[in-house]
C-alpha cells in the first residue's frame, strides 16, 4: 500500500508504479469518485482506445417487455 501526502494546495502526486500500471500520461483527465468513504480515481480514456473493448460480449440476456 502506497501513501501520499495532501500539499497546502489539496494536491497530491500519483506514484509512479501507479501511473504506469494505469498508463496515466501528463495531461490526462481523471474521474474521481467518492464511494462509501474512500476516493476512486479512474482515467478518462479515448473513445479510440475502447473500441473493440466489449468484442464477444454476451448480449442474449433477458430484457424486460418495455426495454426491447
């Protein structure tokens, strides 16, 4: 578990192992979410990026009468 510290300025630094698994570029959008007391950050992504990204997805699943 990495730790951080907040800046006089509520800024923080994403370490490194972080920002390389995430493929996080300077720059980049960050949503930031708080979820049952704790802050999830999740990286905007290029629409580019995500195609192909549900490729073999499973869409046989019920829907209700008024969904179709």
């Amino acid at each position: 578990m990495a730790t951080v510290t907040v800046s006089t300025k509520f800024q923080i630094v994403i370490p490194k192992k972080f920002r390389e698994a995430l493929r996080i570029q300077p720059g980049q959008k960050i949503q930031i979410l708080e979820y049952e007391g704790r802050l999830e950050f999740i990286p905007v992504k290029p629409m580019k990026t995500l195609r192909g990204s549900i490729k073999g997805m499973n869409t046989t699943v019920e829907r209700d009468a008024d969904r179709v």
